[in-house]
C-alpha cells in the first residue's frame, strides 16, 4: 500500500522534530551544569554533629584532641579538608591488619596514642577560608595549618562537562607536602564536594578512599 505524498511529509516532519527535541534534552544538562554552594547556619562543630554517618570518627577524635574541637567551635575562620568515616575505616583496617599479623591488640580510635592524633588531624584544618576560587592559582598555594603551621598545598583542578570546557565539578587536589618542595614526594588526595560554608569556616569533603593520615597512620600508631 502507498502513502500519499502529503501525509510522508508530515511523517517526515514529525520524526525530525523529535529527533531535534531529544537531541536538545540529552544536551541541556551538560551545558546546565552548576555548583551548588552549601550553607549551614552554625558553627564548623555544629555542623559535623548535623551529619550522623559522616564525620562520627573525625569527631571522636576532635574529642579527644581538646584544641581541635575548641577550634570547630571558636569564631576564628578556617578551612576544613573533612575526612569521613570511611578514611578512618581504611586507616585502622591497614593498622590492624599489620598488628593481628604480629599477634598483636587491635588499636581503635579510642586508644590510639593521643600526640600521634593530634599530629595527623592538625594536618586537616587550615588557618583562613579558602574556597575553590582562592586556590585557583597556576601551581595553586602553600595552606599552613591551624595549630603548628605545617605547610599542605591545594589546588582547583576542573573536569570538563561535555560542551563546555573546565564547566564541570570544582575539585580540589590537596597535598601533604612532606616538607620537601618535591610534588614526587608529596601524598595527595582530592575532594568529592567543596565551598560548604558554616559560620566560621568552609568546608571541603575528601574522597572517600582517602586514608586519614595521608599514609603515616600504620607507622605512627604501631609502635
């Protein structure tokens, strides 16, 4: 059977237009692409304890290291490289496992010596707020820390969203420097999310497969 002329014109007709239309939906969410900015009314402290499941283990240890958790809780500005609970998780199995070899007692974040904590956590929190646009610097910045000003190093690095070029999520590479001015020797890591603001600091989240420590926790508790 033939169609008449008219009505394969209309068809025709018909199936560009929804071909354009699908085309322009597969486009639109890359071209779209935003970053949301997070706010939370209250302090750094606050704001941890409003995440249950997130931050339990960095905020057992903030209690045991009286400084820190002053810090979180203080009016001063900082910037936090939150770790989650999964960074310790993968710190105290890579611990254990050495010590359960050795037939030795397991350690937890409870028992685990307190100057060694206080070391690795200091390494988290920044003195000033530095948001994603304040490290955007070719070779990006030097960030000393809180309490012993131990120099780390952070730098926005962009994905590209497809059509748009560096329009992709912000990420930041953060670096423990070792003290060498080497980046061979440096231990790096990078965020899953950025720029959420609290009262008194900004907060940017690790990547889950972070080891708290940036790989000295086996050595410093193990002894």
């Amino acid at each position: 059977m033939k169609l008449n002329k008219n009505l394969m014109k209309n068809l025709t007709l018909f199936f560009a237009t929804v071909l354009f239309i699908t085309a322009c939906k597969k486009d639109s969410g890359a071209y779209n692409f935003e970053n949301q900015v997070n706010e939370y009314d209250g302090n750094l402290y606050e704001y941890l304890k409003s995440q249950p499941g997130v931050y339990d283990s960095l905020l057992k240890v903030a209690d045991r290291v009286s400084w820190f958790k002053d810090s979180l809780r203080t009016d001063a500005n900082f910037t936090l490289f939150a770790p989650t609970n999964r960074s310790f998780t993968i710190a105290l199995l890579n611990l254990n496992n050495v010590r359960v070899a050795d037939k030795r007692p397991k350690i937890n974040l409870g028992t685990a010596k307190l100057e060694q904590l206080d070391t690795m956590l200091n390494r988290y929190l920044i003195r000033g707020k530095y948001t994603t646009d304040s490290l955007l610097l070719t070779d990006g910045a030097i960030l000393g820390t809180s309490r012993y000003n131990y120099e780390m190093h952070g730098m926005e690095v962009n994905s590209n969203a497809y059509g748009f070029v560096k329009g992709g999520p912000k990420t930041i590479m953060y670096s423990d420097m070792k003290g060498s001015q080497y980046i061979v020797q440096w231990q790096r890591t990078t965020t899953q999310a950025v720029n959420i603001f609290t009262k008194n600091a900004v907060v940017h989240v690790l990547n889950p497969a972070h080891e708290f420590g940036f790989s000295e926790f086996t050595q410093r508790l193990n002894q």
